[in-house]
C-alpha cells in the first residue's frame, strides 16, 4: 500500500467517516478542524438508504436509531396559530415516517461517528489549511497555527465554503449555484412545548419551522427566507449573520419573536444559503473532495448526510482497492458516484418547485390545496426509488 499519509480537512460527517475507514484500512489519518471541538447544533439530518448500510458496516447503526429524532409528525399554521393542515405521515425535515429512515441531530451523529473511531487517527482543532503545493509525490501543506507538514493525499472534506477547494481548484464562485433562499438555525428551550412534533409557517418570502429534540427537552428553530440574489456577508461574522435574520423577521409574527429572543445567547447559531456546488472533476493531482465540499447539492435534497457517507465509503474503498494509487482511486471514485450526485442534485431542483407552490398555497390560506400540495410532496416514490437504485460495493 502506497500513499498511506492523509490529511483531511473538516471534522462534522464526511471528514470523520473517511478517517474510520481509511483508519481501518491501514492508513494514517490527520483530520484538521477550525473549530476548537467538534461543533454542536445543526439541523435535523437523514440517514436513508444506502447510507443506512455504511452505517450498519461501520457497526454505530444501532446508536443512530437510539437517537433517532422521533418526531410523530407536522402541522402548518397561520399567523395566529392556527392550525391549516397536519400529518402524521410525513415531517418536512425528514420526509416520510414509516420508512427505514432515520432522522437524527447532526451533531448526534458527528458525536457517533468520532466515538467510532479508533485512537491512531490524529485531530488538529482549532486550525486550518492556508496552503497547498504539491509536486509528483506529496503535499506540502501550512497550517493557521500548526507547524508546516507533508502528506501523500489531501481531502477536503470541509462544506459548502471548502478551503480545500478554494486553494487546489479555485473561487468558489466558479462552481457555487444560489438556488434563491438563505437559512439560520439553533437550538432553544421547547418553548412551544411540542411532543415529537413540528410546526411550520409561512410569512410571504419568510418561513420557518420549529422542532422538538432530544426528547421534547429543546427545539431547533429553522428560520429561512426567500432571496434570488445572492447576499454578500462574511459566513464567519455569526454576530452579523443573527442581525441579518432578526431583521429580515422583525415584522413577521406567529412565534418568530420569541424564537428571536433565544437566537441571540444560542451557541451554536449557524447561518447559510441554499446552494449547490458543480464541478466537473473532484479531484486534483493528490487533492480529493469529499462531500458538499465538491457535490453539495443542498439541505434541499434531504440526502447532504447520505451522500457524505456515501461517499467517504466508496472514497476509502477506492483507495484501498487501488494499493493507495490516487490516480485510479481518484477516477473510479468520481465513476461511482457522479450519476448518483447529479440525480440528487436534481431532486433538489425539483423540491424548490415544489416548495414554491406549497408556500403560494399557505400564503393564500387555501387549507385544501395546501394539504394536496404538502401530500404530493409526501409521497416520494420517485425520489426513494433513484435513492434505492444505488449499490454499494463489497471493498
């Protein structure tokens, strides 16, 4: 086996998935993080499908079910509370309920993931890539805080806003496609007192959903709105971006000014644009994306966490089955997934659509055709069907 020394940047899903199997395969792994631990919050994520068999080959299955969220189901409500449509079906961050799925905390399953791994792989928080040179056999890599070091192979495996692929493949706006909405999440006291439950509303261009967690003892708050344009603000500026939110739902009524006033002391406040990322290759020489760091197709797709597992499975295999050739790895791994991340990608396209109509429903107070639109979006056939289609090989 060559090439065994990896460095990957960003410890949430897919970084700490691709360091277990590349750890159990015999390679040494250095995972660097900006954060000083690993983050909390997020948003209630889906481990559906082929992603369910990573996680039951990586033996924390069980644990995911243990915490799996619960919820029983949603409601959508006008500006004074009332109730316009409910379901005990479906959920609007997890889809349908009676399915194997499960929906979990992201930062559950981050906590999960990292319990699973053995002790040689090594964590640098609290620290970040500043730059990439490589040449014919390494990578020489700088480091915010760390002293410079050389690694066979790269992996950026560090979202939507990826250093990784900012310094070896260019701007992000060269492969960034706004899909013409923002969301801020956190976690508050279950204010609404809601038992495994949800409830939705819509306030023209502005919505969102509060959810019970962890038992009924907290919530989180999704608050999102509708902006064609993309916003220009510094994504690390977590002040600005809570300023950003609280005035864009000044005016907007039902509990919104409640779920303000827990925004502001929430620690793990996190604020972004629905986006996808597009890239013609992922990789370059010794440098590899891993997730929405080079395919990130958008909370959207419901399908961000599965394509992170996913992916780090087939990306660890691929380096395996290789004998640590990049180059082949590299290429087979891009061969196995590209048509699953494009379908997905779609899907997200195709959910924006949907959503538009569901929300001009609301809008209109129309409890019927809101009930037809938010079923319609229930029933996800199609959409299980292409998630189902794909196999995972045997490394």
């Amino acid at each position: 086996m060559k090439n065994t020394n990896v460095l990957i940047s960003g410890a949430s899903i897919a970084g700490p998935a691709l360091a277990y199997w590349l750890s159990r395969y015999g390679f040494h792994v250095t995972v660097v993080e900006r954060a000083p631990e690993l983050r909390a919050g997020g948003q209630a994520i889906d481990v559906r499908g082929p992603a369910l068999e990573v996680a039951e080959r990586m033996g924390i299955l069980s644990q995911v079910r243990e915490l799996a969220t619960g919820l029983r189901g949603a409601s959508v409500v006008d500006a004074s509370g009332k109730e316009l449509y409910r379901s005990t079906e479906h959920t609007f961050t997890g889809g349908q309920i009676d399915n194997p799925d499960v929906e979990i905390m992201r930062d559950d399953l981050c906590r999960i993931i990292h319990q699973a791994i053995d002790g040689t792989v090594e964590y640098l928080f609290n620290d970040s890539i500043t730059s990439l040179t490589q040449d014919d056999r390494e990578v020489h890599v700088t480091f915010e805080r760390s002293a410079p070091r050389t690694f066979d192979l790269v992996v950026g495996a560090d979202g939507l806003h990826s250093t990784v692929r900012k310094l070896a493949f260019g701007p992000e706006s060269d492969y960034i496609h706004h899909l013409g909405s923002y969301i801020g999440l956190f976690t508050a006291p279950n204010f609404l007192d809601l038992d495994y439950w949800q409830t939705f509303h819509q306030s023209g261009e502005l919505g969102g959903i509060i959810m019970s967690a962890r038992n009924n003892k907290e919530c989180r708050v999704f608050l999102g709105f509708e902006q064609e344009e993309p916003l220009e603000y510094d994504y690390r500026d977590v002040d600005a971006q809570k300023r950003l939110i609280a005035a864009r739902f000044a005016d907007a009524g039902w509990e919104f000014p409640r779920a303000l006033k827990y925004m502001w002391d929430a620690p793990d406040f996190h604020f972004d644009s629905m986006s996808q990322i597009r890239m013609d290759s992922w990789s370059r020489g010794r440098v590899v994306l891993l997730g929405d760091a080079g395919y990130c197709g958008s909370p959207m797709t419901g399908q961000g966490t599965s394509l992170a597992l996913i992916g780090a499975y087939v990306l660890a295999g691929e380096l395996k089955a290789a004998g640590g050739d990049h180059r082949a790895a590299f290429a087979a791994y891009e061969e196995e997934l590209r048509d699953h991340v494009r379908g997905t990608q779609q899907f997200a396209l195709d959910n924006k659509a949907r959503r538009e109509e569901a929300m001009a429903a609301v809008a209109n107070q129309d409890e019927t055709e809101a009930a037809e639109t938010f079923d319609a979006g229930g029933d996800m056939r199609e959409f299980y069907e292409f998630i189902n289609s794909f196999v995972l090989k045997g490394y």
